[in-house]
C-alpha cells in the first residue's frame, strides 16, 4: 500500500473542529463548589469519576493506584477550582489533572508491568488458584480462546507507550470525540486522530493473529 | 475513482471507526468495495475497532465520592494549618531578629555604630544620642519580647493542636 488515494475532502470535519463548552449545570456546580459547597463538588464528582477513574488505570495500570491518582485528581480539582474556566468543559478540565498527575507517577517511579500482570491474570495473593481451570466447565473451548484474546488485548493496549494508551481508552473505552480529547489531554485535533492511528497501527500488529 | 489508487491507512481507520463521513466516507466505502487490498486492511482494522470496544474498566469503589470529599476535608485541614503556621512564624521571626538586634544594640550602642557607621559622624551622634534611651530600655526591651514570643508560641500551640488530635483520630 505505497500510493495514496487523493479525496478530495479534508479527513476532519467542521463539527468536530470546535471545541465543546462547559454544560450550565457543570458551570452552576462549579461556582457553587468554588464557594465551598461540597455537595455540588460531589455532583461532580459523581458524574465524571468513572472516565478521570478510566484514564487513571489506563495511565499507572493497577485499580489501587488508578483510585488513589483519581482522588487525588479530583482533590487538586477541588483546592484550584477557582482557576476553572468555564468556557471549557469541567470534565475536560479534570482529565487533564488527573492525567498530569498519572503522568508524574510515571515519572516518579521505574517501569512496571502492572497493567500486563493484572491483564495476564496473576493472582496478587500467593496460594490461591487463579481461574483458568473452571473455563472449561463454563463455556468450552471457545470461551477460553475469548478469554485469551481478551488477555493479548489488554496485553498489547498495556504495553503501548501512555500517549497512546491514554487515546486508546478516551475514544475507545469512553466514547470521547476527537475534541473531547484534544480538549482533555490539550493537543490539536490532529495530534490526537495521529495518535489514535499510530495507536492502532501498532495494535494490529501485536494483534494479527486475533485478527481476519 | 480509480482501483489502482488505495486509500491510506488513517483514511481506512476513519472508516473502520465511523469517523469518516459524509462524502469522503461515501467515496472511500466505495473504493473499498471494488479494491482488495484495502477491503482487507479494512477487515482487519474493523476487527481491531471491534474488539478494542470490549475493553473494559475495573469497577469503580462504591464509596469513591465520599472518599474523595473526605480527602478534599483533610486537605483544605492541612492547608489551612500551613497558612496559620506561616502566618505564626513570620511575626515570630520579626520578633527574633527586633530582640537580637535591640539586645546587642542596647549592650553597647557606641561600639556597634562606630564600627558600622565609621563615616558618618552625624549617624554617630544621634547613636550616641540615643544610647542612654537604649540603655534605658534594655530591660523592658528584653521583657517585651520575651512576651511577645510567648503570645505567639500561643498561638501556633492553638494552631497545630487540632492537626494533631486529627492525625490521632485518623486510622
């Protein structure tokens, strides 16, 4: 596949080259949280935590870590959110915390395999069976081969370099736009669709035997 | 539209993922229907985007929220006994210094200010003129701040005391 195909249409599209907004319940909760109000600061909490919780295990690979960094997230947000700009999406806003924060974790520590070994289904705990053995007795042989595909996906999407890892579960996981995630992750659009691509061009790769 | 032509691969991955749309997406879905090359790739790519949909997260704690209000209740705690203690310990170092300088000032001005202000003969004289005051005043000087050290030990005592009984009471 060495010669392009020119269309003649650019590949972004005009809705998806503004940047959303903040919605006016988020910006009301916001200004109340701001003023101290801890039950809309819990509001929003509830309302983002599963994608800031998402980005975090993507990021550092381990659930224990992945909840303690989106606290922490969430905590940063609070003591700052005077400097919250509303013409942004508040959700936006604590991704990019919480993905500061997972980033400097990264740094901080050495290359572990968290995610790969909690893909790979070891157990933590010395002693105790792991759960292979009753695969058969559920569903047969096709149930084990899904559950080693499922393994090599996670496997290949853990050992992606955290740019990568971080678009993979915002578009894929969360269902974010490419300005949803520019906005989070603050990049253009297009350093996201390159990411995205170079993400799952690698993917294939890992991959292929799962794959037609 | 040309067969012999293919499209690129981030044009077949807008595809597989449905973000290439509209006439682009038309003109690709089209090429990709009458080229192998590219209806393969584009399989493969549509059986990565499909199963990259079955990743899925860890259950997040039921209790997260609240764990969360609880961590922002003891880091705005922590905060606000950092801004005590340094709002403690600025006037309790200005305290010091005012003592140490007052103190050594009043045991013997002259010898102190001929030593500094050599050049300055009228510097001298107002020293000079001052000292019995200084000299005066050695005594509630040194009480004064002796006071005052205690006012503001008070203070940051009243200041780190919940702090402390927090971190007794936490876990």
């Amino acid at each position: 596949m060495d010669t392009a195909l020119a269309l003649p249409f650019p590949l972004t599209r005009p809705h998806e080259t503004a940047r959303p907004g903040c919605p006016a319940d988020e910006v009301e909760s916001a200004r109340a949280a701001a003023a101290g109000d801890k039950v809309a600061f819990a509001r929003l909490v509830e309302k983002h935590k599963m994608s800031v919780f998402g980005l975090c295990y993507r990021l550092v690979g381990s659930t224990d870590e992945a909840r303690d960094a989106a606290q922490e997230a969430f905590v940063r947000a609070y003591t700052s959110i005077r400097d919250f700009d509303a013409r942004q999406p508040f959700g936006a806003w604590v991704l990019r915390i919480a993905r500061n924060h997972c980033i400097d974790l990264l740094r901080r520590r050495r290359p572990t395999l968290a995610l790969v070994s909690e893909a790979r289904g070891e157990d933590p705990e010395p002693g105790v069976a792991s759960e292979p053995a009753d695969q058969f007795a559920v569903g047969g042989e096709q149930a084990v081969q899904e559950s080693e595909a499922q393994r090599d996906l996670d496997l290949a999407v853990a050992s992606l370099p955290p740019r990568y890892r971080e678009v993979i579960a915002l578009f894929h996981v969360q269902h974010k736009s490419y300005a949803e995630i520019a906005e989070a992750l603050d990049v253009p659009m297009g350093t996201v669709m390159t990411w995205l691509h170079r993400a799952r061009k690698e993917l294939k790769l890992k991959l292929a035997e799962h794959l037609p | 539209m040309s067969a012999h032509l293919h499209l690129t691969e981030e044009q077949i991955q807008g595809l597989a993922d449905g973000t290439l749309r509209g006439p682009e997406g038309m003109a690709a879905r089209e090429h990709v229907d009458s080229c192998e090359e590219c209806s393969a790739e584009m399989s493969m790519y549509g059986a990565l985007v499909q199963r990259l949909t079955t990743l899925q997260d860890p259950i997040i704690p039921a209790d997260f929220t609240t764990s969360v209000l609880e961590a922002v209740e003891h880091r705005e705690h922590a905060l606000t006994q950092h801004r005590h203690t340094l709002l403690a310990a600025i006037p309790a170092g200005l305290v010091g210094v005012f003592a140490i300088l007052g103190w050594a000032l009043s045991a013997a001005p002259t010898a102190h200010v001929d030593g500094f202000l050599e050049m300055w003969t009228v510097g001298r004289h107002v020293v000079s003129a001052a000292a019995p005051v200084l000299e005066a005043a050695r005594l509630p000087l040194g009480l004064g701040a002796f006071v005052f050290s205690a006012a503001i030990l008070c203070i940051l005592i009243r200041a780190l005391r919940p702090a402390a009984a927090a971190a007794h009471a936490s876990p």
